[in-house]
C-alpha cells in the first residue's frame, strides 16, 4: 500500500502544559516510509495558556507551517475533529491528542502496519503494550475492556482497545461518514460505522500508554462511558 501523506489532526482544549511538547514533537517526526505529514491544529476555545504556548511554538518554529483553526466556541472533542476532517489533505488521517499521553513515535508503527501489510484500517492498542505508567485500572481496564468488549459484539470486529486515539483510517472513508458525536463519543461513533464497510480490513499495533489523572486535566468522565455505551448501540443500527 501507498501512503503519501498523512493528516495528523489535533484536537485541544486546555492543554497548556503540553501542548508546545505534542507540537514540537509532531514537527521533529519523520514519518515510516518517508510519508509527508500535514498537521493541523484545532483550539477548542480553551481558558488557559493553551494560545499563548501554541504562538511561543510558532515563535521558535517559524517554518512549521503547521495549521491552525480556532473554534468559535468549545464544542467537544469530536466537534474538533469533524473540523480537521473538512481540512485534511492528506490520504490517510490519524487524531493526536494534545496531552501526551501517546507517544507519537508510535504513529509510526500503524503506518508500518498499514503499508507493508496492505491493511485498510489499522488502530494502535494500549491493551497489546502492558508497559503502561500510571494507569487507571477502574477506567482503562474495567471501563474501556467492557465498552471494547461490547462494540465487538455489536461491529464483528475482535479489537482489544475501541476507545484508543490512535486511528489510522483512509481520508476517503472518513470524509463519506456523517459524525454526530462531538464529544468522546467519537471513539465507538467512528468504530461503528466503519464496521458497515465489510471490504475493509482492520488490524491493531501495540502502543505505549502514559495516563495523566483528572489533576493533570484528563477530561473524560463515566458520564462518557454511559454515552459510548448509547453510542454503540446507536451507530450499530442508524448512520
């Protein structure tokens, strides 16, 4: 398979701690392959430094021609990503999010999977990698295996991690779905609805995984859990 460039999209709200980090990492990546990378930024009207260290970025480097678009208002994860979906110009498109808790080292190893395996889909897991720091064991392996669990019985798939940000998908595909969800219910909205393209093959890498808690500004809730779990079962009958 053939991939030219990638559309590595950003979603970010609050993210003042970390964001300058993901950006500077992103542009000092050289991709598998030498895929070209195309990175866009979408600022969910955040109320902290998130601005501010986004232009000390763009003050250090000047060349990165990195794009930016800034919501009006916050309007969710998901909503961010429908933005950067409109944008990307690449062939294949993979969500980064701003908190490093991926390393985006690993974006690597899904394009590995993807080009020398000739596989359609392929989503990074952090259940394949057991070296994890600081993980939750009431969200990651209790909440997300049972939502996992559940969105394989309703897809076909046999995923061991729905809920992962790292999501390598044709921009073709992504760009015929209509989203709804713009929170976190992006995750099985997305998972669902590709399951209705029978032709595509989906496969995962394993991934490394560093959890931030509620302190440090992670912001997904059990409110999130029970609307995946609607999610799922909605997208599994309705587009």
């Amino acid at each position: 398979m053939r991939i030219q460039k990638l559309s590595i999209l950003i979603p970010a709200f609050n993210e003042a701690n970390t964001i300058r980090k993901v950006l500077q990492n992103l542009f000092d990546l050289k991709l598998y392959n030498d895929v070209l990378k195309e990175i866009i930024l979408i600022n969910d009207c955040p109320t902290d430094s998130t601005e501010h260290e986004i232009e000390l970025f763009q003050q250090e480097n000047p060349n990165s021609n990195i794009l930016i678009f800034n919501q009006p208002y916050n309007q969710g994860k998901g909503a961010a990503i429908q933005q950067g979906i409109k944008m990307a110009t690449g062939d294949y498109i993979i969500i980064q999010d701003a908190d490093l808790e991926l390393n985006p080292e690993d974006i690597n190893l899904l394009l590995q999977k993807a080009i020398d395996e000739n596989i359609d889909i392929v989503y990074g897991s952090r259940f394949l990698n057991k070296n994890h720091k600081n993980t939750s064991f009431v969200w990651h392996i209790l909440g997300n295996g049972f939502l996992t669990k559940l969105c394989n019985l309703f897809s076909g798939y046999n995923l061991t991690d729905m809920m992962t940000c790292y999501k390598l998908i044709p921009s073709s595909i992504v760009k015929s779905i209509v989203l709804k969800e713009n929170r976190f219910g992006f995750e099985p909205e997305i998972t669902m609805k590709l399951s209705k393209y029978k032709q595509l093959k989906i496969e995962e890498v394993p991934i490394s995984y560093d959890a931030r808690n509620k302190n440090e500004g992670k912001k997904i809730s059990y409110l999130d859990g029970i609307r995946s779990i609607y999610c799922i079962l909605k997208y599994r009958f309705i587009n």
